[in-house]
C-alpha cells in the first residue's frame, strides 16, 4: 500500500471509528509517517519504491539523526521504519553485506510493513522446489528454510491480534503510536504472501503474471519501462538478493488497489488469484474494527470487521475500484460523500513529510521546561522502538530467531578441538589468491570461541544446522566460516553464500541419543560440497614454519564441542 490508503484511508477509518478530524489527521500522518522514517541517502533509484512501493520522500528526508549524525532523541535509540534507496545498492551490490546491516533490513520489513504470520493452525503449506542449482551457488530447503518460511506475511494472524490489543491496553491514547500499528495492519492485507527479507524461495513470482478483468478474461502483464508496462525488480544470481526483497519481483501491482491478478509464487506448485479488491475493502474494515476496540477499551479479535453502512461502502469501493495507481485525489474527491451525524467528512491537509520533526526542533529550542515527549515526533519514534520489541519477543515466543540477531538463547559459544592438531584458534590474516585479504581458520594450542547460530533454542541435536561465528573481533563483520573453491577455509560476511556458510553437525556416538552434550565428539559437514564435505586440518608450511589451517575433505575427522551450561 502506499500513501493514497495509508494517509487518506486510515483517516476516514478512523473518523468512522469516532476519531475527531485532528485525532484523525495525526492517525493518519503516523500512519504514512512509517513509509518516511529513516536515514537520508544522496543516491536516487527506483529500486526500493517497486520493491515496497514506499514514496520518493524517504530520499531527500533524515528524520532520524541531524547533519552530525546524532539522534535528535536522545533518551532511547530511535529505530527506522524504512530503508533508502542507497542502503538497496549497496546491499545488492555485495559491498556492506554484514550481520548487523541485514538484522536490520530485516528488522524494518518484517516489522513495519511485511508482518510475519504463517505458523499455528492456517499456516501455509509449502510446495515449491526442495533444491535448485543456480548460476553462482545452489539453495536447498532445509530445516533454517522451513523456519523462515513462517515470516510470510498474512492478515489475521496471532501477532495482528497481539499488536492491536497492545495499544488497546497500553497506548490508547497515544495517536501516533495507533497509527503506526494502523500502517502495519493495513500491509497485512497488499503484502500478503510476501516475506520482508531477501528471499528467493518465498518471494520470487516469476514473470508471467495475469491481469484478470470483469468477464474473467486474463491478459498477461508486460514488465519493463514504457507505457502500458509495469517495472519489477529482475532476476538475480544470488538466492538472498535484495531484488528478491517484499513483493519486489511483482512490481507495485499488490499495491494497485483496483488491480485484480493471477501468479504464480515459487513457495507454491499452484497459482494465487490475488483481489486487491476484495483485500483493501476488508483491510479498510477491520481498520474501523481495531480503531474502535482502541477507543472504547475493548478487546479486539482477528477476522473481524466493522459493517459499514451501505452508502459508506459504495463510497470506499467508488475510490479502490478506480483504475489510478496512485489514489490520492480520488479520496480528496470522494470524503466529502461519507457522512456522520449529517455532517459530510472534511479532507485532511496535505501531508507533509518533515512536520513532526519541525515541531520537535522547535520544542527542543525553547526553555527546558517545554516536554519534547509531548510531541507527535517524539510519541511515533516511541511506538516504533515499542513496535519492534514486541514482534521480536513474538516471535522468538514461536521459535523464529530472524529478527534476534547473532545472541540469545539459539546461540551456543563453543570450543572446537581437534584429536590432533589443537584447538580451532586466533585466524590468520593474509592475502586470498585473488589479491584480497581474507581471515583464514587456523588451528592454535589456545581456543578461540567460536558461535554455533542454531535454528531454535532447543538443544543442540546431531543433524543440526548451524552458522558457525568466530568471536574474535579482528575480523569485524568478516565473521562467518564458509567452504569456498579454495582449499582453506575463511571467515567472510554472513549469508553470503547460504550453502557454503551452513553447517551440520553429528553426533558421533548416538548410542544414548541424538542430543549433543558438552565434550561429545562430532563431525562437522559442509552443506554445498557433495564429495568434499568435513571439516578437517591440514598440513601447509606457512613463513618457514608448520601451521595447520582448514579445508573440506571426504572422509570425517572428530571434533570434540564443549561449553559451560
């Protein structure tokens, strides 16, 4: 959805909900205010805005931070709400590909605008491919496959109901922070069946898409620039591209609200026929339901809509079914139809995208007495500090650790000592043979901790798949050990190459049971090479003197894993 639901439609559903026309105007404001909030970027591109049809503002705004880079909030950490265009380049372009950028690219899709809700009782079955070879790697679903498969975004879901409830109970009277819960409720609805990280298996549709008209007729969509064409993010080598970010690959079609299509989604042996008809009259609805249950206290349930009367509903299906992709006017000229208690609605003013913070600057330069926590600036960066906690918590409650990070309870800091050669120790820094300087694995008579990055938090069992993280800071966000085409192993960004940086861990003596205790011996097997697969030293004469790096090899050589419960 963009700002043509986002702005106009929440304040008309929050005016039926028994908002006042200034309520209202700032619901609606934090509302579009989610698709605006992050750092500036100098870089122009159209990537972003196909990939999640957010608007061009979010390149010429920092709302976060002033000209030094300092948050103009300085009580808590303010967290965006979307990314820039720039922060889409580099990514793809393989050049800040690190831990903490994709925490948070992950952080703000999944949160704000691809809210997870595939797990429990309706959850979606998959049935797409089990491998796939591509041109510069392969992908394989597997068990971490699986666990990301709950992220597809679905309305209705248990974490819809938690949030909503949320402010019922917690913030009913912070307006900002209902309107931001508001945006994240209404893309439930445009982003459904889409996941909010970079994912091939979840998120690539494929090229041949429908248009399905009144008599049922299908015409095929033509991608590319031009008139009459639609333009979608292409096709990538990698499996974790951000081309394959959100609905990027379909365009801004699940943002038409006219626009009723067919496709067909790699997750899925069988097409989807996707109404946005249908869908932005039912996300309208339960926007006036959940508004309600916020202002009058009450509990609100998934699958519930305010009935709308029938002249209002004519009204709202006059606007979503008119054939503009960009909306907006068709509301100003229509609100005015929507009447309560006799008196036709008002049209909001213009959005403006930099009138929060003006106002907080504002505040901030009077005496010291004067709040800043009174302003609406302050009151959204709040709910979208509160926001992004509550989905983590939810979903590390359900076992799904994507938005958690590197440490918690699915993380196990390990020795790895080898029968022979040592312990797993301080890298070796030194040239690849590409001229790159890379952090090489070494074996050492000291140990050097190292991060077993599990699936879930239960024990660690033979079979598991692992990532496995050095602890030692020198090597930065080069910090993920990966079998690459070379013979020593190396330490390099995380998810780089899915296969090559995923582990599986075996138990050796499985007489008692599969589960993996402290001081138990293992192999340890690489997942992309077939032949050459187990970790294991070797023997290489480095500056006159013997050092014992690692490589993959066929047979298996015995690791003992220890940690302290």
């Amino acid at each position: 959805m963009r700002k043509d639901f986002h702005y106009y439609g929440t304040y008309v559903a929050a005016r039926l909900a028994g908002y006042d026309f200034s309520e209202a105007q700032t619901i609606a404001h934090a509302s579009q205010y989610v698709d605006e909030s992050g750092f500036k970027f100098a870089d122009q591109s159209k990537l972003l805005n196909i990939a999640n049809g957010v608007g061009a503002a979010l390149d010429t705004e920092d709302l976060l931070r002033d000209a030094k880079g300092q948050y103009y909030i300085k009580d808590f950490t303010p967290v965006p709400t979307v990314q820039g265009n720039n922060e889409v380049t580099l990514y793809n372009n393989r050049i800040e590909w690190s831990g903490a950028h994709l925490l948070e690219t992950s952080r703000v899709w999944v949160a704000f605008h691809f809210l997870p809700g595939n797990y429990g009782s309706n959850a979606l079955e998959y049935t797409g491919p089990r491998k796939h070879k591509g041109t510069v790697t392969s992908w394989s679903y597997r068990r971490d496959s699986e666990n990301q498969f709950k992220l597809i975004c679905l309305p209705n879901s248990p974490l819809v109901k938690e949030m909503i409830n949320d402010v019922v109970t917690n913030h009913n009277d912070n307006l900002p922070f209902i309107g931001l819960r508001m945006h994240v409720l209404a893309d439930t609805w445009a982003h459904m069946y889409f996941a909010g990280i970079p994912s091939w298996f979840m998120n690539d549709a494929g090229q041949h898409v429908y248009e399905i008209d009144i008599d049922n007729k299908k015409t095929e969509i033509k991608w590319g620039a031009g008139p009459g064409r639609e333009e979608a993010a292409p096709k990538m080598f990698y499996y974790n591209s951000y081309f394959y970010l959100g609905h990027g690959r379909m365009g801004h079609l699940p943002d038409y609200p006219y626009m009723y299509y067919e496709y067909q989604p790699q997750w899925s042996q069988e097409a989807i026929n996707k109404d946005n008809r249908s869908s932005f009259l039912k996300a309208f609805k339960q926007l006036v339901m959940a508004m309600q249950c916020i202002r009058n206290n009450q509990s609100f349930n998934t699958d519930s809509y305010t009935q709308l009367a029938p002249e209002v509903e004519e009204v709202i299906k006059e606007v979503l079914y008119t054939r503009e992709p960009m909306q907006c006017n068709t509301w100003k000229k229509n609100i005015h139809k929507i009447q309560i208690d006799g008196t036709p609605l008002e049209v909001p003013e213009e959005y403006q995208t930099s009138k929060w913070l003006a106002e907080f600057k504002e505040v901030s330069q009077l005496d010291s007495e004067v709040n800043t926590k009174t302003t609406e600036y302050y009151k959204f960066n709040y709910a979208a500090a509160q926001h992004l906690d509550l989905v983590i918590k939810h979903l590390e409650s359900h076992e799904q650790f994507t938005l958690s990070g590197d440490e918690g309870k699915h993380t196990i800091d390990v020795t790895l000592k080898h029968g022979k050669r040592g312990y797993l120790g301080a890298m070796q820094q030194d040239l690849h043979i590409y001229g790159l300087t890379q952090y090489y694995a070494k074996m050492s008579k000291e140990a050097v901790p190292h991060r077993l990055i599990k699936v879930d938090s239960g024990p660690l069992r033979s079979g598991s798949i692992v990532q496995i993280q050095t602890t030692e800071t020198k090597t930065g966000k080069y910090a993920y050990l990966g079998a690459w085409k070379v013979k020593s192993l190396y330490y390099y960004m995380k998810d780089f190459d899915l296969e090559k940086q995923r582990w599986e861990v075996v138990k050796v003596d499985l007489s008692m049971d599969d589960i993996i205790r402290p001081g138990d011996r293992v192999y340890i097997k690489n997942l992309y090479f077939d032949k050459n697969s187990y970790i294991a030293p070797y023997f290489y004469f480095y500056w006159f003197r013997i050092r014992y790096f690692l490589t993959t090899q066929p047979q298996p050589e015995e690791w003992i894993l220890d940690w302290s419960e």
